[in-house]
C-alpha cells in the first residue's frame, strides 16, 4: 500500500510539473525569449515553489536538487513548446492558441492544486503535524510560489497579486487538505479532496 502511494505522490508531482512548466513556457514564448529564456521560465514556474518550500522547511539541498527528475521533466516541456511553436510559428495569434491557453488554464489549476497538497504534505512528512498555520502556509508557497518567481522574472505583478481567486483556491485547497486528515481521511482521498 504505502509503495502504491509513493507513486501515486510521483504521478501528481508530475502532472504539476507539467503544467507549470507548459505555463512559464508559454509566457516566456509570448514575451519572445530565447531557448534559454523559456528553459529557464518553464523551469523556475515548476520547481520554483518547491524549492521555496524545501528552503522554509530547512530541506537542504531542496529536494528538486536531489531528485533532479523534476527539473528534467520542466526543461524537457519547455523545450517541446520552443519547437512546437519555433517550427510552427502560425500557432501564435490563431485560433489555436486560444483551444491552448483553455488547455494551459485546466492543466494550471490541476498544478495548482497537486502542488498546494503537496507542500502541505511536505511539512507534515518533516514533522511540523502541529502547527496547521505552517502547513497552509507550505502549500500556498509551493503552489503559487513559482508562478510569482516566474512573473517577478518578466516584469509583470505577480498574476496571484492581480487575480485573487488563483491564491485563494490554493489557500481554500491546502486547508481543506489539513482538516481532511485530521479527520482520519486517508492521505490520497484528502489529496483529492484539497
């Protein structure tokens, strides 16, 4: 059981990783950066909150560091955006970008949401169970933290300080996820339910 919910954890860090990478991709591909320009947004936009985590929770190196899967997974998103849209630079401005960003919107609130549990259960794992402020905490800065490094980056306000209910729902989802399991719910059903 417990080895069918480490990969259960590993699937959810993925898809977040994803999406989030696709997003700092997309803005960096938007704001005309180079290669390593959108390698670096898609990278620090995916792991950029985790890293903020592992820091707060005394975690060193961030976990990121040691599982570099994480890191991997973000530039190789990224650099199938550059390609994708490098070698078809007619999706830019068409009506696919419009079915992308729909695509982008659905995949970020699923990153936000594996990756605000996430931190919550990072915290609990590092044995700060006692102190549900903290945990909230963790999972709203790991789930909104590297969307704002990523805008910090372009020079715009953070997204999360312009549109609410983006840290709202991160704040909403690790509560939840804290109060489900002091409930006794089981760990991936409050997963699902924060």
């Amino acid at each position: 059981m417990r080895e069918l919910h480490i990969h259960f954890i590993f699937i959810v860090e993925m898809i977040g990783t994803i999406a989030f990478a696709a997003s700092g991709a997309m803005i960096a591909i938007r704001k005309g950066l180079d290669l390593f320009g959108i390698i670096m947004l898609g990278t620090i936009t995916a792991v950029g909150g985790g890293i903020i985590r592992d820091v707060i929770i005394g975690r060193i190196p961030p976990n990121t560091f040691v599982k570099p899967v994480y890191i991997i997974t973000a530039i190789l998103t990224s650099s199938i955006l550059f390609l994708l849209f490098y070698l078809r630079p007619e999706l830019d401005g068409s009506q696919g970008i419009e079915t992308y960003e729909r695509i982008l919107n659905l995949f970020d609130a699923i990153g936000l949401g594996a990756f605000t549990v996430l931190g919550s259960g990072a915290g609990i794992n590092a044995g700060y169970e006692k102190y549900p402020f903290l945990l909230v905490f963790l999972g709203v800065a790991t789930g909104i933290g590297g969307g704002i490094l990523r805008d910090i980056m372009v020079g715009e306000i953070p997204y999360v300080l312009k549109k609410q209910i983006y840290a709202c729902a991160s704040l909403a989802g690790a509560i939840l996820y804290i109060l489900l399991l002091r409930i006794r719910i089981s760990d991936p059903a409050a997963m699902l339910g924060g």
